[in-house]
C-alpha cells in the first residue's frame, strides 16, 4: 500500500493546474471609472463598442455595404466574445460557444455568410445545399452515459418504461407541432431571431410562465424526460427548467425547422476551435479598423457622440468622435457606461470550462463522441476537441467540460465561482466526471480552468418580450444604437449575428 499511495503523490504533483477567463479586473474598474484625462482623439463615423459576435456582423455589414468609416473597440486582447478559443501543444479547443446547427432555410443571411466562409459551397439541383463535411459533426455524434453504460443519442432509450416512452413520443410530436405552427399573419410561433416570432397574445403568455410549471400543466412527469429538458436548456440558457420561461424551453426544440437539408439536418457544423473558427471568418472586416484592450466608460451626446475609452495596454485615454455609436455590449456593461442608477432585470449565468489533457490510452476501447453527457450530472458533459482530427494515431487527447452554474441567485454564484481555487475547480469537475470514468484522474496530464462570470442571458419569464428588455433596445437620440444577444433573451449565434446587421442597417 505505501508504495501505492507514494505513487499516488507524485502523480498529483505531476499534474498542471491552470486558471483562466474573461478579464474581469479591467471590466470592474467600471465602478470607479478613475482613469486619467484623455490626450488622443479619434474621429470615425461609425464607432461600435464590443468585438463579440453583433459587432463583428455589424462591421461585416458596414464593409457589404460600401461604407469602410468604421472603428472597432473591444476590452479584451482578443475578438470573438464567447467565440474564443486558445490551443495547447496537442490541439485547438474552444473557450465558449462550440458549435452552430444547421439554419433554417429562412435564414437567407446566415446562409450566404455559410458560403463566404466556404461551409456551404452551393446547391444541387433540386435545392439540397452542398456543405464541407469535414467541418461538421462526424459519426460518433453524442452519447449519454446512462444506467452505468454509454449509449448512442442523448435521449435516454435502453431500459426505459413503457409510460416514458410514451410521455417521450408524446412530447417530440407535440414539439414538431409547435415548430410549424404559425399566427394568422404567417408568422412563426417560434423563429430564429426571435424577434420574428409571433406576438400574439396566446404566444407571449407561454414566456410570462416558467417551462417546469408548463410542463406540470401538461401532464409530463417522466424523470428522463424530465431530466433531458432540464439538461437542454441548462445546455443552451445556463438555466434548467425550474427558472427559464416555458417559451424559450419550447423554442428550443421548436424555433430550428430542419428545413434546409435533408441529408444533414441531425447534424451540426463544428471545430476544435469552436465558434472561434466563426469569429475569425470576420478578420478581414475588422483589420486596421480595430483596437483591442480598450474599455469605453463614458459617452456624451453633442452634435456628435463622444466616446472615452482606455486603452489598457497603452495606459492612457482616448476620445473617440463619432457620427454614430453602436454599443454591441451587454447591458451588464452598458449600465456602468450610462450611469443607470437602477440595474436592468437581466440575469447572466456563469460557466466554467474545463479543457483536460489526457493520455491516448484514455476511453480504452471505447470510441469517444463529440458529444459526451453524463445522465443526472450537474455539469454537461464533456466535447472531444479532437473529434474530426483523420490521423489514425493522434498522441494525446483534449476534451472540454462544460459546467452551467443553474440556480436562482447567479450573483452569488458567480461571486463562489470567481473564489473557487485549482484544488477546488478540480474537485468540482472531477466527481462529475467520475461518474462516467472512474480512472480518469490516472490519464490526465493538464487541467486548463475557464471562469466566465457573465457567460450568457437566461430567458427567464419576461426576458424576451418583458417592457424593460424593449426599452434597452431603443436608440438614444438617433445616435446610439445597442445591439446584443442579451437583447434577444437566447444567447446563441444567430442571435448575435442578426442583431449585429439588423442594427448596422438602422444605423446606415
């Protein structure tokens, strides 16, 4: 036994323990807002403030459409927002957002964005888009670890009752129902944007409700299923079923239509980077009309808009005129920049990820899927960064974790989060992943932690079509326009690509 345990020791000490995430420190500084008096001054047309998805669409809109007047300015040293990502020694993996499915034929933008990047490279005949293979989901897509045993599909199949079965059958068909069904002016129930879904009043009273309690209402008691919405919306939102409005949890099967391919539709476009393999498609729009590490934290409306920004690795201030200003930040950001003495209602979940270097030999015989999740787990599983890599022999493997902080007070834990050590973060995502693999902490080599404090909004009732969400999207003056995915409710990528372009479109 000793020798045992002394071995033990030196592998723990072997182990790299490393913590990352968004730059939090220079965002706080918010508050005080003591930063030294201006000594440049910039003029542009266009100024937007933020370098996650909608600033970047929206330069890519400006650019489209002749007008090249435009400046960028983003806090952190890099662009993308939640479409981040960074690389070890063995592959790429993402800081964030992972994956975009396939749009609905309805969305002709995201399409032709498709083709500029060379993800779709045209049609056949008869409508069914050609689409680069290697840039999507291979088989294995997912599996669930479920009843000690992995299984293909993350909804829970082998060994079910008859009567979750059918509570199963009966809530898909009730989702494909929902996912056709339009108002009496054609419009979408559910659509993507949202901001193109029906209004009526029978539509809008499914958000003011929360999805758990709708789904009571309607008979549905199954722990699976039960179990495999919460994990959806945990997945998509941060927050399960117990705080998200029954609206977004429906939207959330019923808003995709899987109408634009038949050949592709179960599957999604992917990388190792994640969505930053997105991101960086939009480089050639931003270059030499960008500045990164810089922090706006005030603006003023006079003939013009004059913005102040720090720029952090400078160490000096500088003002910005601009005709018009588009901040495609969050409100979280937006209520220190304006001074609002009463905080908006939005709610942002924090996420951790974990991104762990393993030994080859890890999983065995077992064929990794992209997407790995883990039945009952409070985290989301874990994604096989090196899930498309052709090599027959491929060294040493990379997985992501991805754990959602769902709970009623995101403040406090976002606060518990950003105090939680290496040893700690360990622990945390260790005992999930334990369950699954019960050896894993004997193959691993490097464990890379990533807080995000504000990660993503939660649709919780009221947030999508509530009075305090349409007043954070009205312009200022005509001269400052706000774009964000927070201002949808749904934090996914075409949300933030549609509000980038829509309002650059405005703007012009």
């Amino acid at each position: 036994m000793l020798p045992f345990l002394q071995y033990c020791g030196k592998k723990v000490k072997a182990l790299l323990l490393k913590i990352t995430g968004t730059n939090h420190v220079l965002g706080h500084k918010l508050w005080a807002k003591d930063f030294p008096q201006f000594s440049e001054v910039i003029h542009t047309k266009y100024l937007v403030v933020g370098g996650g998805i909608s600033g970047l669409s929206a330069c890519r809109f400006f650019s489209r459409n002749n007008e090249q007047d435009y400046l960028l300015l983003e806090m952190e040293n890099h662009l993308g927002g939640n479409s981040s990502n960074e690389q070890n020694a063995f592959s790429k993996f993402p800081l964030g957002a992972h994956y975009l499915p396939l749009p609905n034929k309805e969305n002709v933008e995201i399409i032709d964005f498709l083709k500029e990047c060379g993800i779709c490279l045209g049609a056949e005949e008869n409508g069914e888009p050609i689409l680069d293979e290697y840039q999507m989901t291979f088989p294995q897509q997912e599996r669930l670890f479920y009843k000690n045993s992995w299984q293909n599909d993350i909804v829970p199949q082998r060994g079910i009752s008859a009567e979750t079965q059918q509570e199963l059958n009966r809530f898909f068909k009730l989702m494909d129902e929902f996912r056709v069904k339009k108002d009496g002016q054609g419009k979408y129930w559910f659509a993507i944007p949202v901001h193109d879904s029906s209004k009526e009043d029978e539509v809008v009273k499914l958000e003011k409700i929360i999805f758990k309690d709708w789904l009571v209402e309607n008979n549905y008691h199954s722990e699976e299923l039960l179990w495999l919405l919460d994990y959806s919306c945990r997945d998509d939102f941060g927050l399960g079923i117990d705080y998200v409005s029954a609206w977004a949890g429906i939207h959330y099967f019923a808003g995709r239509k899987n109408n634009w391919s038949t050949k592709y539709k179960d599957q999604v476009f992917t990388w190792p980077e994640g969505n930053a393999r997105l991101a960086k498609h939009f480089s050639k729009y931003t270059e030499g009309k960008h500045m990164s590490g810089n922090l706006v934290f005030d603006v003023k409306i006079n003939d013009k808009v004059e913005v102040l920004s720090f720029d952090n690795t400078q160490k000096k201030t500088k003002k910005i005129i601009a005709d018009k200003v588009l901040f495609a930040s969050p409100q979280f950001v937006n209520e220190r920049i304006f001074n609002h003495q009463k905080a908006t209602p939005f709610h942002y979940v924090p996420w951790l990820l974990t991104t762990i270097t393993l030994k080859n030999e890890f999983g065995g015989d077992e064929e990794l899927a992209w997407d790995n999740v883990i039945y009952g787990s409070s985290g989301l599983g874990y994604i096989f960064d090196q899930h498309q890599n052709l090599n027959q022999i491929i060294g040493e493997k990379v997985i992501t974790h991805y754990k959602s902080f769902s709970t009623g007070d995101c403040k406090k834990a976002r606060k518990k989060l950003y105090g939680m050590k290496e040893s700690e973060l360990k622990t945390l995502v260790l005992d999930d992943l334990k369950k699954a693999h019960p050896l894993i902490e004997d193959f691993i080599l490097e464990m890379q932690f990533h807080k995000i404090g504000h990660a993503m909004i939660a649709p919780v009732p009221n947030q999508i079509f509530g009075e305090e969400t349409q007043k954070a999207k009205e312009p200022i003056e005509g001269k400052i326009f706000f774009a964000h995915s927070d201002l949808s409710g749904i934090s996914i990528f075409e949300e933030a690509f549609y509000q980038g372009i829509r309002t650059a479109e405005k703007m012009m």
